[in-house]
C-alpha cells in the first residue's frame, strides 16, 4: 500500500488506504484467516475507528497497476518460464493419459496459435516424441493476409513440424451456394461459416490421425466469447485457455528470445508485432489486414484489466470502473472505459441480470441464450428490483466508497457457495441443500444479496 524511505533518519508519516472490500474479498476464497483464529485464543479483537467514505472525490495515494497478468523487469522472466512450464506439463500429461502421439494444430499465424504450437513442439521434445507427429494446418481464406501465412509456413517449417495448407475458400463457396447467401454481404454468416470450416477440418484431420485438436483460444477471449459457437471455441484440449491476451505476447516474445533457434526467432517477433485478427473479412486494397479484433470488442489491456479485479477480488462494475480510471488516466478517458466495461460485463454478469444490459458485442461472435425459466426464477425469488440495481450500476452513478465499506447486491450465479453458520454448503442451479431455513450469505466473484432461504432437503 505505502513505504516509508528506508535507512531515513528523518521521522516519516506514511498515509494509504486500506480496501476493505480486497479484504474480504481475501477472506472469502483464502479460508486460512479462519483458521488463525484459533491461533489467538483469548485475545480480543482490536476495534479501529475509521473515516467512511461516500464519495467518488476519493483521490488514491496508492499507484493502480494497469497490466495486472503482467509483471516487470526479472520477475516477467520467471512468470514466463513457470507459466510455458505449466502449459508444457498439462499438455504432456493429457498425452500421456490418453496414450496420444499425435496432435492436430490450425496455424494463423497469429499469436495464439503461434504459442498452441511452441507448447506442442516442447512438450513433443519433454516427451521424446518426433516433432513430425504435430500436423500443423494453415488454412488460408478470404480475409488471410500475405504476411500472416507466410508467418504461419515459415514457423512450421522451422520448427520441424508437418506442414499441412488446405484452403477453405472453395468449400465455403460451396456452402454459401447451399444456403443461398451472398458473397457480398460481409455478415455474421460469412464470417462464421469461415471458422466452422476450419473447425470441421481440424476436427476431421484428427479423426483420421487418430491425434488430439488443440484448441488456441485465450483467456481474455473466453471471457469475452470471441469466438464462433462450434467452430474455434471447440478444441480436444485448449492449452491457452488460462493465459489472458496482455501476457500471451509476452509469453512468445519470451520464447523467441530465450527457447528457439535464430530462424524461428524472426518469424516469432515478427508475429508479436501483427495486428490481432481473425482474418475473416478480406483485406484492403494494399493487401493489408482490415479487421482488428480491437477495435470490435475494445483494447484487451482494458478487458485484461477487467477480468482480473472481476476474479480475483470480486469487485462489482463501478469499483473496477473507478480503478480503470486511475489506473489508464493517461491512456483512455472515461467514456472510452465505460464503453468497453459495458460491453465486457454481459460475458459474465448472471443471466437474470443480462437481459437487463444492453448487448453491444460483435454480431460475429456467440452468445449463450438466456434461460427464460432462470430469469422467471430471479424475477420470483426476490429479485424485482434487479433492473432498477444493474441500471445504476452500468450507468456509473457516484462511487459509493467501496473503501469504507462493504455493499450487498444482486443475484447469484449457477454454482456458487454459501456460507452460514460455519458451514460451507453448495449452491448448484437454483436449490440449496440444508436441513433446516437458515439465514445465508450467498457470494458470487462480484455480487452478494442477504435473504431468508426456505429450501429443504
């Protein structure tokens, strides 16, 4: 929080601010501070007395960390290696467990599937397994650019992995002709039919090899589901799957500078430096890429930023507004943050609460339908006044101190847990299992709302 300067002969007054709701947000999922208590018997709690604070005037002496996934200087190193190490482990014992020597990976030349592959390749070499045995498939279509698929050949050829190029473009045309769509028109359906193909390929190539599809997809996509429903968001095993965006370009920067042979590493840093795209609009007129990802569903320095205070302390939308405002004051302005907060929160907002949010994610992408027996549900158990809750909380009314204290609101989620009395019940679908009614605390990563349970078992 704060530090006085060290070997100061000099009396010093340090000043911060402690975050009560990171606390108990800490307390919540670390079930160790229960346990210390039996440390301490007989000594009584310490009362403080403290200042509330009601009001977004609150100015923070404290710096708010904008690239939270993503350390700096040596500490970056050592996050890198461990993390690659992870991936290489969890990817071996999938292989080993399933008695696999083969595996299926769709190469873009983009990040993602640029990282997919250098855990293969490791993993393979971990495993004394020919690197051969990885089919690498690069398949080009409308929107693929000169230079991702170069990247894509050169890589592959590089690593000494098999190189497969099927394009998709013709069996696209076929399909278009089919369902009677029209080329021209740059829709959800041109584009999604583009990444199915791909999928059906992959998935097929591995039917046939006997082999494992992994999948590319990051986290920070997951989050936002950017992807198309049954085509990239399927994989046999997805080894980015917890690696958020911010940290998989450093991720690859790492490993071209520390893990591969000369050739590689210019490939590598040449596809850091690519703009991030799916590729699935053609290209302008100097061949150049025209879809970015970014400017769809907004800089994934902001979506990063979001997903790690939404998980890891649970802070609702205008806390992690008000720290996005600190933390990117130099780089976004606050129209700019509350844009992209509103389009990231409906990925993961319960929901009851999502019908309450307007959508403004790319048509190109799935969205998960909202269950009209939940949502008559929330609207009986309580939940009437959501609409109202969730509007003031989207349009960012005043900060509301969460420094000073702690705020009780809205709705649970599919499986959430219960606390009560000492005991830890689960929470699956929309019934708790206890003996008797009982007055609960319900937590959800975000949202917490007091209420009477009557269910029985």
């Amino acid at each position: 929080m704060a530090e006085s300067e060290r070997f100061s002969f000099k009396e010093q007054l340090v000043i911060s601010e402690i975050d009560v709701e990171r606390i108990r947000g800490e307390r919540l999922t670390n079930t160790t501070f229960a346990a210390n208590i039996g440390n301490c018997p007989g000594r009584p709690a310490i009362h403080i007395n403290t200042e509330f604070v009601n009001t977004r005037d609150l100015t923070l002496t404290r710096p708010i960390e904008p690239h939270p996934f993503v350390p700096q200087g040596n500490e970056l190193d050592q996050r890198c290696e461990e993390i690659f190490a992870i991936q290489i482990a969890g990817l071996a014992k999938r292989l080993v467990h399933t008695n696999c020597k083969t595996v299926v990976v769709g190469i873009s030349g983009g990040l993602d599937s640029t990282l997919a592959l250098l855990v293969c390749v490791k993993t393979f070499d971990k495993l004394e397994l020919p690197r051969k045995n990885i089919i690498g498939i690069t398949m080009p279509g409308f929107g693929t650019t000169d230079r991702t698929y170069n990247n894509a050949l050169h890589l592959m050829a590089s690593l000494g992995v098999t190189i497969k190029e099927i394009s998709i473009k013709e069996a696209c045309i076929r399909h278009f002709k089919d369902i009677d769509h029209d080329m021209t028109v740059h829709d959800v359906t041109y584009e999604n039919s583009q990444a199915r193909e791909r999928t059906q390929i992959l998935m097929d190539v591995a039917n046939r090899l006997g082999g494992l599809v992994i999948g590319t997809g990051d986290l920070s996509e997951l989050a936002l589901g950017w992807a198309t429903y049954n085509g990239d968001h399927m994989s046999m095993y997805g080894v980015n799957a917890s690696i958020p965006k911010t940290l998989v370009k450093y991720l690859v920067n790492w490993i071209a500078l520390n893990g591969v042979d000369n050739e590689s590493r210019i490939t590598l840093l040449d596809i850091v430096d690519t703009p991030i795209s799916p590729e699935l609009i053609p290209a302008d007129e100097q061949g150049n890429i025209k879809q970015k990802t970014e400017d769809l569903v907004g800089p994934y320095e902001l979506h990063d930023f979001f997903l790690y205070q939404f998980l890891r302390f649970g802070f609702r939308p205008g806390k992690i507004f008000y720290l996005a405002s600190i933390a990117f004051r130099d780089t976004y302005n606050e129209e700019v943050i509350k844009k992209w907060l509103t389009t990231f929160l409906p990925t993961l907002l319960p929901a009851a609460v999502q019908a309450f949010v307007p959508a403004r994610r790319s048509e190109s992408r799935f969205r998960l339908s909202q269950s009209t027996g939940r949502l008559a549900y929330a609207q009986r158990c309580q939940c009437r006044n959501v609409a109202e809750r969730m509007r003031r909380i989207i349009t960012f009314h005043p900060f509301t101190g969460s420094f000073a204290r702690l705020r009780l609101c809205v709705y649970t989620c599919r499986l959430t847990r219960t606390f009560t009395q000492g005991r830890t019940y689960i929470r699956v679908g929309l019934y708790v299992r206890s003996r008797r009614p009982a007055r609960i605390y319900v937590w959800t990563p975000a949202y917490y709302r007091h209420f009477r349970h009557t269910h029985h078992r």
